[in-house]
C-alpha cells in the first residue's frame, strides 16, 4: 500500500475550496473594525467551521496544515490589531479555533 502523494491529497478542488475559507476570513476580518470578542470569535467559528467541513470532504489537514491554519487564524487578526493574547485571556482560552476545531 503506497502513501499519498501531494497531488492526491491536495486536489483542486481542496486547494479552492480552503483558499474560498480564508479569502472570506479575511474580508470578514478586515471589515470588523473595533468588533466585540463575540464578533471575533464569530469569524473565527465561521472560518474553523468551514475548513472541518473541508476537511471532512478531503481528508487533508495533516499536523503541519493544522499548525499553520491556527496560526493563520491568529495572524489574521493581529493584523487588524486584534489582541489575541488578550481576547484569549477574556475567554479563557489556550488557542483560538479550539472550540470549533476538528481537524
């Protein structure tokens, strides 16, 4: 039984379908402006959701994409000034997408 490569487990597809996900996260991001942390934590639920969904269908979060999908989501908002060391000691919280996250 043989591994699967990089271009079976990144289809098209996939790649589109991930690339949707964070386009729209960002856009969201970016229009929140001084947001409350439910809004935040809203976007951040829209965007996890939306990549277990993906995930689900494709089965291709390895533990490097995870990593790097979590600190994306932390970079995208600190970008617009978002404290997240902050918003994640209001909600008493180790990382953002923990609540939301199946991959």
């Amino acid at each position: 039984m043989s591994a699967n490569t990089s271009a079976e487990l990144y289809t098209p597809a996939m790649l589109e379908a991930t690339d949707t996900a964070l386009t729209a996260y960002e856009e969201e991001v970016r229009s929140l402006g001084e947001a409350s942390d439910e809004r935040i934590l809203a976007a951040v639920e829209r965007v996890v959701e939306q990549l277990n969904i993906i995930d689900a269908e494709h089965g291709a979060f390895c533990t490097i994409e995870r990593e790097e999908l979590c600190e994306y989501v932390d970079q995208v908002l600190t970008e617009q000034d978002i404290d997240v060391s902050g918003l994640l000691a209001r909600q008493d919280m180790e990382e953002l997408t923990e609540r939301w996250r199946d991959w």
